[in-house]
C-alpha cells in the first residue's frame, strides 16, 4: 500500500524546519516541542522536515567563508555534525512526529536513509536534478517533490522518471517566493495536476505570510492532500523571517486545515443530509390530498390530486409523486383527505425508466459508438412501459437541422411495429448487430455496414434477434410524421420518454 493512502481522508502536514534552528541542536528540540505542545488535542498527522547539504562538498572549495554571498554565509553558520542532525531526526521520532529530510546532494541522500528518515523530500531548486534524483531513486523511501517554476513539461517527465523506477511519490504545487504574495500564489496549478497526474497525490507547499489562513483552506477544498510550511522561533539574534510560521500560528492553521476539512465533508458519492434539515425542509412541503371522492382500488391521476401544506405523518408529498409512479387506493378517501402512503399501492416506473437508460447505455457502448457526452434519450413504448422490451425502441437524437442523424438501438427480442412517413427520407447504417426490416412487407437483413435507403410513403418495421444499434441519416425530423398501421398506437399520447442522461 502506498504510504500515502492515509493522506485521502486525513492531509499529511510537512513542518520545516529548514535553518530555523539556527545551528542548535537545542534550538532544534526547542522548537520540535514547541510544536508538538501547539498541535496538542488536534490528532494532526505531521512530519518534522529538516535540510541535508553536505557542505564540504556542496559549496564549492574557492567560496567558502564567504560572508558576502548570501547563501554560503547563511547555510555556514546554521551548519550541524551528522552526528547532530541524527539526534534530532531521533528526536523528532520520540516526539511522535513522522520524520522528513530534504537532501541537496548525494552525499546527504545516504545521510537521509542512515538517518532512518520516514520522508524524503525533493526540493524545487532540485526538481530537475538529475544526478540527484537518480541517487534519490535508489532509496526506498516515499518522495515529496515540490514544483516550483516547473514547466509542465518538467512535471512530466519527473512524474514519468519516478513512477517507471516503481517510487512512491507525492508533488507539490509551490511558489518560491519567500514571502509569496497572494496575487502570485497561482492555487489554480492545484486543480491542473490533480486532473492531470490522476492517481498521484497532490500537495502544496507555502511560502505565503503565515497569518494567511484563507490559502491553506482553498487548497484543501481542491483537494490537496499534503500541506507544507516552515516553521520556528525566533531568537534575539535571530528573528523568525516572514515566511516562517511560529508554534501558535501552526496551531491556527492546522486548526484552519481542520475547519476546512469539516467544511468540505465526505469526498465520496454519498451525501448524508444532516437531520436539521430534512426536518426543515418537511416542514415546507406540500402533501398530496384528494380533490374527490375515491374508491378503494381506484388508480390515482393527476386530476385527481392537488399540493397543500401542512404535511401530515406518512403522507405522500409533492417531491414523491412523479408521473412515472402509479398508485392505486387500498381504502376509500373522501373529498379533501390525505394520501397516506400506507393507504395506496405503489409501482414506481420510475425505476423501469432507468433500468431501460441502463441497457441503454450498455448496447450503445457494447456496441462501439460514441455517444455525445450529454445525450437526449428517447424510449418509444409503443404498448406501455411494461411491455417495453417486447415492443420499442431506443433513440438518440445527434443531430437535427435541415438534416437529422440519430442513433436506434433495438434489444435483442424486441420489435418495432410496422410504420411510414409522408415527408421523411431516412437511410438506416447498420453499425452492429443483425436487424430484420420489413419494406412494405418484404424481408431483408442488415449486417454491420449495411445501409438501406427508405423513402417516403413505404411502410416498414423491425426486429432484432441479437440487438442492433443503426445509424438514422434523414431529412429534418417532423415531429408528426410517424404514422403507425396499428392505429391503437397513434391514439396512445404516452408512448414516448424523454430522458438527460450523460454518457
């Protein structure tokens, strides 16, 4: 299982240290218990990070000393011992936190496995170094990789490097600019890879003013799964700089981080209404009453009913009655009186509907064909719902203008009774399948890239042993030009569903 599993329901929180211990290895534990305190009664999970460079070798040997270039001077003076560091990495551990390292050379990558670190992080400055990564890619460890300044194309190909070596990683959106500004915090990134690196955890790492708490929670909501910042304290000769976060504004945002998630809710498709407001809302709906007189084994029709409040115990609403559900009385109702559920027999056609857009769905990709993604379904009952899969028909209409395409499905034993047009020339495409059609009465049958021209005025029908799905090309569709020879058929105005479904 990949170390990130937990990281779905409960964000991963990355806390760096960085050089905020300021070369103490007191310092160092200060801060870690500091921290560990400030995110007590939380159940936070988190990772102290620390930084590995080895600067014997990392800084080149003409520029050490060095107090005038900016990073030698600030990476000499925090510098730790091995022996050091390990100490805090044990520490950190005894602490209860997960431990993490960023190493920025290949010496500190074997220094981050001796050290026995949970985490191995991958720098920004280090999302394309390559000889570093391949040494990376020896390890064992779960990778964090941030991706700042990074071209997609630089994504891909780490991402590519790291899951063809079999690693278990995570990246991170991140602006390395210390403090980022909110105009330059580009959270959107956050959404590009989650929908592009599908699968693979996405992150955040941030460098925005710490009292910044709206950030970390926007993320959340998009969905990042692990949360990284620097944190510290701040000494008299070493305050804490603008980007790094102390013990009581970690507790803050970890507590934003908590609120956000609480806000979110659950990240599945089961959505629990909370029971306030399914009380609230019964409150307001109307319930189904009788305008007359009913007779116990009467069925039910809509002119039958009228919607009023107050809503009685049991008693069927408006959000429940649906033109698909049939319900017949097992009592007499007088003039004005609710219609208890107890009190009528119900069929819900409702669920015959989507039990039909299902096969629906099944033949029309069984069979090869791309539905548009948003699809308008026609179901042709010709005889009534209940005995569609004798006699009917699916239809999907693509396209109609001056010119129509449509897509038929007809399932395996079902048949569509004998009809013509007066305007409508229409060509039927076999796409899959074997289709039985009938031209004013002779037989013929269609296979896969069969086509058949039927002009106006010829009567013909259709059945299919195997199921079928054939391409209508036609002349604009006329809504009343399907005459039937089963006049019972033309006089039925409830032959047709409509259904929106997406493919």
């Amino acid at each position: 299982m990949s170390f990130f599993e937990h990281t779905k329901t409960q964000p991963l929180l990355i806390l760096d240290l960085a050089n905020n211990h300021n070369g103490s290895v007191a310092h160092g534990k200060r801060i870690v218990d500091e921290i560990r305190r400030s995110l007590d009664g939380l159940n936070v999970r988190a990772a102290i990070k620390f930084q590995y460079r080895d600067l014997d070798t990392f800084i080149h040997p003409n520029f050490k000393g060095r107090e005038d270039i900016k990073y030698v001077k600030r990476f000499e003076s925090t510098r730790l011992k091995w022996y050091e560091f390990e100490e805090l990495a044990n520490y950190v551990h005894s602490a209860g936190f997960l431990s993490a390292c960023t190493p920025f050379d290949e010496v500190s990558v074997s220094k981050v496995v001796e050290h026995g670190f949970d985490i191995l992080k991958i720098a920004s400055v280090s999302f394309t170094d390559w000889p570093l990564l391949e040494e990376v890619a020896k390890t064992s460890l779960p990778i964090i990789a941030s991706t700042a300044s990074a071209s997609m194309q630089e994504v891909d190909r780490v991402a590519s490097f790291l899951t063809n070596r079999g690693k278990d990683f995570a990246l991170l959106h991140c602006v390395a600019a210390y403090p980022t500004a909110n105009s330059d915090l580009q959270l959107n990134r956050i959404d590009v890879l989650i929908n592009r690196y599908q699968g693979i955890p996405i992150g955040y790492s941030t460098h925005e003013n710490p009292d910044n708490m709206v950030a970390v929670q926007m993320v959340v909501a998009k969905g990042a799964q692990i949360l990284e910042r620097h944190v510290g304290i701040g000494t008299s000769g070493a305050p804490l700089n603008d980007y790094s976060s102390s013990p009581e504004t970690v507790r803050a945002w970890a507590q934003a981080i908590k609120n956000a998630l609480e806000m979110c809710g659950r990240t599945d498709r089961n959505f629990v209404p909370v029971p306030a407001e399914i009380e609230a809302l019964r409150g307001l709906r109307r319930g189904a009453f009788v305008k007359r007189g009913v007779m116990n084994g009467e069925r039910l029709r809509v002119n039958d009913v009228y919607f009023a409040i107050p809503m009685q115990e049991n008693q069927v609403s408006a959000n429940q009655w649906s033109k698909y559900s049939a319900r017949t009385l097992s009592s007499d109702l007088s003039t004005n009186d609710a219609i208890l559920n107890s009190k009528v027999h119900l069929v819900e056609e409702q669920e015959v509907v989507w039990g039909i857009v299902r096969r629906a769905r099944a033949l029309f990709v069984g069979s090869g064909v791309t539905l548009p993604q948003r699809a308008d379904l026609e179901i042709s009952h010709h005889f009534g719902l209940d005995k569609f899969y004798e006699t009917g028909l699916l239809m999907v209409t693509v396209v109609n203008r001056e010119y129509c395409k449509k897509l038929l499905g007809v399932l395996p034993g079902q048949i569509h009774p004998e009809q013509f047009h007066n305007k409508k020339e229409e060509s039927f495409h076999c796409l899959s399948g074997e289709l039985d059609l009938w031209l004013n009465g002779e037989h013929s049958l269609m296979r896969p890239g069969d086509i058949v021209l039927i002009q106006p005025g010829v009567r013909h029908r259709f059945s299919s042993k195997t199921g079928c799905v054939i391409e209508e090309i036609s002349s604009t569709h006329f809504k009343d030009d399907s005459h039937y020879t089963d006049q019972s058929i033309s006089q039925n105005q409830n032959r047709k569903t409509f259904v929106t479904f997406w493919a």
